[in-house]
C-alpha cells in the first residue's frame, strides 16, 4: 500500500480537522494534494463528538504537453509568453491575434481521486447509514467524477454485508477496492521487513528451544471474493497484502503494482538460504554453535527442577519500532497458575504475541486459537511509565481481549500504571465506550510502599489512621541515623550514579525496616468526588461513591497532597476503590503474585521499577503453598525457597532505591539502552549503559540478570559482547566519521580514527549476562544455560553493519552523489 501512504502522509499533520470560521472542515492542502476530510454522522453527533472520519484525496490537474513548433508556427515569441500558456492563460500577440492554450497544448491530465473509508464496528452501526447518506461522495457515485481507488478498513463482516456491497458497486466498474481491514487482507507469515524475517529463521535454526519459529499473525485465509464478484469487473476487487503499491499518477503507470509484494517463502527456499548462512560461517564457529545447543538441550532435560516463570520477549527496543527490535514489552507466564502478566506494552505487543505459540497449546493452531488463548491468559499489565512506547498498544490489547474471550469467561484486564496513562485510557473510553468494562486501572503509587499516602491496608478504619499520620513505617533512613528498633536491618545501597562502574569501594550501609504487609494497599486519590466531600454533605458524598465506578477515574483532580483528609472523605474515598482492591488481591492470589511493589527510578516523572515476588511452582505443577506463615508485620523473606523474586528496571538511570528493594532477587531484567562509549548520552537521556546494569546486578546481588531496552543502533549482540570489542568500535568510529565528511562534503579518504580507550572494564563473567531479543523466549531454569549464548551469538551475528546492507548502501550513495557533484564542480569550473 506504499503508493496509497504516500499520498495519504499528509494526514499525520492534519488531524485533528481543522475548522473554518463557517464551522466547516478546511481541506488540507499541498502543491501535489488537496486532502479532504468527511466527518461521519456529524449532523447527529456534532463536529467535536464525530469519531470517524472518511478522507477523500484529489490531485491537481496537469496541464498537457507544450509544444514548441505549434507555438514557433502562430507567431508566439520566446519569453514569459511560453509560460503563460504552458499555465492555462491565453496571450494576445503584437498583431492582435489571441492564441488561446489548447492551440499548443496537448491534452491535460484531470484531477485524480481516492478515498479512505474508516473501520466501522458493525452493520448495525448508525456510523455505516451516515457512510451511505455522505453528500461527499454523491459526484462519485452519479459519474460526474472518477474515484480511482478506495481503500476499505473494515473487516470482512461488515464488507460482506449487502448493504455495503451495494454502495460500493454503486460507484462503477471503473472504480478499484483494496480491503486491508480484519479478515480480508492476504495471510503473511512474515513482516514487511525481509531482514528482519532472515535475522528470526537463523536465530530459529541455532537454538529453537529459545528462538521458536514463527507463526503467522493473521487470519489463516482471507475472505473469498469471487462470490461477492457477481456484480463487480475482473480484478475490481483487491486483496490487500504486504507492500502492495496502488500507483496514481503518472495514468501510464497508474493501478495495481504487486512488483515488491512480500511472499512467504517455501521449505526449500528457507533451507537453501539457512544452508548458505551456515557455509558463510566458520567451521569452527558452527561447530561450538551446535555443540553448545545439545550440551544445553541435554542439561535441562536432565534438570529436576520445574520451571517457575517464562520470559517472552516481544519488544526489546526502545523509543520507535526497527525491523530488528520491537519497543518494550516482556510477558511473564507463571507456570503454576498457568496465568500471564505483562511487563509494559508497547504498540505492536499483540501483533508480536500472535507470532508465538501459547505454552499451554502444544497441538498445531490456528490463528484465532492462539489469540484466544493469550487473550485468557494475560489478566495483569504493570505500565512502568508514561512514555509512548511503553504503552501505546495496551488499547488494542484490551480490544482483542474482548473481541476473542467468550462472555462467560471475559474478566476485565487489570492495568497498573502511572494516573496519566489511566487519564489516557479513560479518554480513549469515552470514543471507545465499548472497552469502558473491559479494563481496571489502578494507579501506581497504590504499589509504592514508600509513598507518604500509601494506606496501611483496606479497611476504612486503616485508611484514616494512615491518613492522619505524617510518616510511614517503610521510611528508609540515612547512614548515621540513630536508631534502636531491632527490626531494622543492614543493607548495602548503590553508589551514586556517577560512581564508576569498575570501583571496588565498598557501597555505604544504609538502615532500612523489613519490609511490612504493603502487599495490596491503595493510595488515597482524588476524584470526582471533591465537590461532595468538601461540602460536607456525607448524604450527597454517599450517594456520589454508590454511583462510582469500580476502578477510580480521576477526571479533575492529580493525587492528593500529603496533607490529613476528614475521616469522611477518607471513608467515600475507600468506598470506591476498596472493591477494584478485593478483585485485585485475588488475582494476585490466583496468579501466585505474593507481593508487587513499585519503586520509584531515575527517569521521568511517574517512572517506576517493579519488585515482584511469586510462589514457585511445584512438582505438580501448582504454585507452591508457603512454606512458612508469614507475619504481616515482619514482610516477606525473601530467603524462603518457595519464593521466587524477580525485579524488572523500567528505563532508569542506576537507582539505589531499586537495588534496596530488589536486595537478593533471583532474577534481574534491567535496562541497557546504551553502551559504555555512550555514558555521557546515557546521563542525558536518563537511561542506562550495559556496565552499568552489570553493577547494579552485582549490588543487588542477583545471579541471573537479562538486558533489554537497547538503543535502536543495536540489532543484535551490542559490539561491547565481541571477543574483538576495541577494534570492532574502531571500526564503527570510523563509518560515523566517513559519514560526516560526506555530509560537509570533505574527502572520505582522509578520515582516520584514533584506538578508543576504554573508560570501562568490559563486561565480566561474574554475571549471567543474558541479551534479550524479540521473540526470544527463555524460562528461569534455563538462564544459567542462556548466559553461554551471549559470546556466541555476538561473533555470530555482525556487530557493525556489513556490506551489501542497507546502511552501507546509503553511506555509498551519498559518497557517489558528493563525488558526483564534486566532479560537476570542476568540469563547471
């Protein structure tokens, strides 16, 4: 659909419509486009409530060809004559004659048009009748004009509807109909990337077991449109696929252009090309790759341990998607509940979880199993932050959850996340109304147990004694401070963020009280129910809470401030959230979730890590029961075996409060957007670099520790994992410097780069380093066996783009085009 997106690009600066001071919708327009927007059903709805808008697109009209000799014959004389007439504007000569354009002009390209028709939800909608009314599209249908193209983003129920089928037959048999929408476009196993899809089936072919084979995202076949071709001429209707083209202008290369279209590869041709991949390595390379895999393969077989939680990575990138590496978002299934969480979700989450098997469906699926199965097991989302890509696709999640689970099983989706992602969802509400009782959202801080407003427990009683005191029991306290409570214990924080990595100073104590029952507590906020409470009206506020949702909206109002409310407020308060809080602490206890607690980090505002701690899974297969009767004034140990605790970073810059909670975790997922030559941009930007996840590994003593949230220039094994790291920066150094002369436009064959010093120690084996990909899948039994594939996949896989790729391709063609231009330079000189 490329030559469709080109012209329709406009539309990411136009939206929302813009309005004229008549109250009608201005056309946006450009020299190459005019782009007109036609808002559905606004007579009904009003402009400022219309949610669905249709887009037509017109080309200027083209004046014909000149002709030079036809002009020379009538007497024209050379000069801003010719460019009159070449505009469409007659010219009267010095004898008075008047030589109209058409006498030298071929005849002129009309405008050209297509449309964009938007998803609508059903064949009862009122949005589909308000399509079928549209005045806009009345020239189309009666001939006065030619739509070229439309492109249909509905699914196939409501296409296949003899309502629509008779609208759009009504527009001729000129007119051609690409439908995109759910159920009609063409299967694809694959993305619209080739190298991304190649890069997937060499992982697949290395390690199976962790890099499964992908499956295809999409309905298994399309809808058949030959039985709905009765009415329509050969090739009118179009199956749209990946990487289509539909070409507007010029007319003599305008319609259907399937030259780049994506096929799926046969066995053959994937053999053969896995095959070559093999031969292009190293015998002795392949050889460790091979033996390695049965080594781990037979290891884990043998192991006696079952596994507790399964890591699915579906987005291992940050800030915008690659072809490579999705943006952030981890799934966790917990194996003794067979139950899922997600750890962020970032756009694109649930297009990368239809490419992975369920593990609790071991038969061959189809599509539509394999999303109805994920949408039963994900029932908890914890969103780090408010940035974007950490949680732009949770709205198509929760609307596949409820298209896919059956009315008998749907349970809303619990969300926690920052309140301005919940404000976010609840505006998103509004236009979709049919996701309102699809979701729980729960803010943050409920989970943050050093939060001055985190309440003791959910007893109205509880909240207002927490309310009405000016600390918390989970205070940490500086170096040095007096203290007598035998209940605090010695730990060692972090050193600071600009401490170096590779020092071997002794990190400061620090005084802490054990963790109290901070498992399930809310955060008192605001609501819609200030007006009530501050009036004092405890008849009006009740009646206020009984009509309040479940899940706390806060639609005015941020957190309340760290002062005292009246004991009423902070019972209406409690009134509304106490209920989301009972459903919440039983699906943690269904899912075996002991305790989750939010930690504040270094990055933005509302940013958070997660402490999460779990029941390990038995012989049985069933989360474990505890072993020991925890006291909810002593917290939960830790140490006790049948805990597991997993501590996952969000994006932070190193947090000394995060490696104080996350003090002997099993398991640490933690940021590494950059690498160690890029620290100074890791500070700026708030983020972190590998050595430095390394050290914060080591200070919270965890064995196991994952890196994810690379930077976009990593697609694969960051360069700091070679065997041959200095001479592999080198060799990057001296691409950036290359490209940059060619930018100024100085000569590439003076650039040279210096040997880099390493401000850093590499990275060591004292840590299980594991490197995350998309797609990668990888148990906690596993990760001792999963650290032994980071050196060899970084030889493995180019750490620096290669020939033949793409960005070299570019860098040589801006070296061709300045010596290109360079040589017109003197040849003009």
């Amino acid at each position: 659909m490329d030559g469709v997106k080109n012209f329709t690009r406009p539309m990411d600066n136009y939206l929302p419509p813009k309005i004229d001071k008549l109250g009608a919708v201005v056309p946006y327009v450009t020299k190459d486009l005019t782009l007109y927007t036609v808002p559905l059903g606004l007579k009904s709805v009003g402009l400022e409530s219309c949610r669905h808008f249709a887009y037509i697109g017109e080309t200027p009209q083209i004046p014909g060809k000149f002709f030079l000799e036809k002009a020379l014959e009538l007497g024209v004389p050379k000069g801003p004559t010719f460019g009159k007439l070449k505009n469409g504007q007659a010219v009267t000569l010095p004898d008075g004659r008047v030589v109209e354009p058409s006498q030298v002009l071929g005849e002129p390209t009309l405008s050209q048009y297509f449309s964009i028709i938007p998803s609508i939800a059903s064949t009862e909608s009122t949005v589909l009748q308000a399509l079928m009314d549209e005045a806009a599209f009345q020239s189309f249908r009666s001939s006065e004009k030619l739509l070229q193209v439309m492109v249909h983003l509905s699914s196939s129920v409501v296409v296949q509807s003899a309502k629509y089928m008779q609208w759009i037959a009504s527009f001729g048999p000129a007119t051609k109909h690409i439908f995109v929408g759910p159920g009609m476009a063409k299967d694809s196993a694959h993305t619209s990337y080739v190298a991304e899809r190649l890069y997937s089936q060499k992982l697949a072919s290395l390690y199976p077991s962790m890099f499964p084979t992908l499956l295809s995202p999409d309905a298994a076949v399309p809808t058949d449109l030959t039985s709905m071709a009765t009415v329509f001429a050969d090739e009118q209707l179009i199956h749209g696929e990946a990487m289509l083209k539909y070409n507007i202008l010029p007319l003599k290369r305008a319609g259907l252009d399937l030259s780049e279209a994506l096929s799926t590869p046969s066995e053959t041709d994937t053999q053969t090309m896995l095959a070559e991949f093999e031969a292009s390595l190293e015998s002795s390379l392949v050889t460790r790759a091979h033996d390695y895999r049965q080594q781990m393969t037979s290891a884990i077989q043998n192991d006696t341990n079952v596994d507790n939680v399964r890591f699915y990575f579906l987005g291992t990138g940050c800030a915008i998607p690659s072809k490579y590496r999705n943006v952030s978002s981890t799934l966790l299934y917990f194996h003794g509940s067979q139950a899922a969480m997600l750890l962020d979700c970032g756009e694109g989450s649930w297009h990368q979880l239809q490419r992975l098997s369920p593990p609790t469906l071991t038969e061959p699926t189809t599509a539509i199993q394999r999303a109805q199965e994920w949408s039963r097991l994900i029932q908890l989302v914890w969103i780090s932050h408010l940035h974007a890509d950490h949680h732009l696709g949770l709205i198509h999640l929760i609307v596949q959850r409820k298209l896919h689970l059956p009315a008998d099983v749907f349970r809303p989706l619990f969300i926690i996340a920052p309140m301005f992602v919940l404000r976010f969802l609840e505006e998103v509400a509004v236009m979709m109304p049919e996701i309102a009782d699809a979701f729980v959202g729960i803010p943050s801080n409920c989970f943050d147990p050093t939060d001055l407003l985190c309440t003791e427990c959910v007893t109205e009683d509880g909240v207002i004694a927490q309310l009405q005191r000016n600390t918390i029991d989970s205070t940490i306290e500086a170096s040095g401070s007096s203290s007598s409570d035998p209940e605090e214990e010695e730990v060692h924080a972090a050193p600071s963020s600009t401490t170096n990595a590779s020092s071997n100073e002794e990190a400061l104590p620090v005084k802490r009280r054990k963790l109290k029952d901070y498992r399930y507590r809310p955060r008192i906020i605001a609501s819609e129910l200030d007006t009530a409470t501050s009036s004092g009206s405890t008849a009006a506020a009740a009646a206020a809470a009984a009509a309040a949702p479940a899940h706390v909206k806060s639609s005015t109002s941020p957190l309340l401030a760290p002062t005292a409310p009246t004991p009423t407020s902070a019972k209406i308060l409690m009134t509304m959230v106490s209920s989301a809080f009972k459903e919440c602490k039983q699906l943690f206890e269904s899912l075996g979730i002991v305790e989750l607690i939010n930690v504040p980090v270094i990055h933005c505002i509302q940013a958070n890590g997660l402490v999460l701690t779990i029941r390990k899974t038995t012989s049985c297969g069933m989360a474990s029961s505890a072993t020991t009767e925890h006291n909810p004034d002593e917290g939960v140990e830790v140490e006790d075996p049948s805990l597991l605790k997993i501590v996952y970073s969000g994006d932070t810059r190193p947090s000394e409060t995060l490696i104080l909670w996350g003090q002997d975790a099993h398991i640490l997922l933690h940021e590494a957007t950059f690498e160690d030559d890029k620290c100074m941009e890791a500070v700026q930007k708030k983020h972190s670099t590998i050595n430095e996840a390394v050290e914060v590994a080591r200070l919270m003593r965890t064995p196991h520790l994952i890196l994810t949230h690379f930077s976009q220039r990593y697609h694969g094994i960051p360069m700091q994992f070679h065997p041959q790291y200095p001479l592999l920066l080198q060799q990057q150094q001296l691409m950036e410097a290359k490209a940059t002369a060619v930018e100024q436009g100085t000569s590439v064959a003076d650039v040279s780069v210096a040997t880099p010093v390493l401000q850093t120690t590499p990275v060591t084996a004292t840590t299980d380093v594991v490197v995350a990909f998309d797609f990668m899948t990888v148990s906690d039994r596993e990760l001792t066996w999963a650290k032994g594939l980071t050196p060899l996949l970084a030889e493995i896989f180019p750490a620096l783009p290669v020939p033949g790729e793409e960005e070299d391709e570019d860098l040589l063609g801006k070296e061709e085009a300045a010596a290109a231009a360079a040589a017109t330079g003197r040849n003009q000189g």
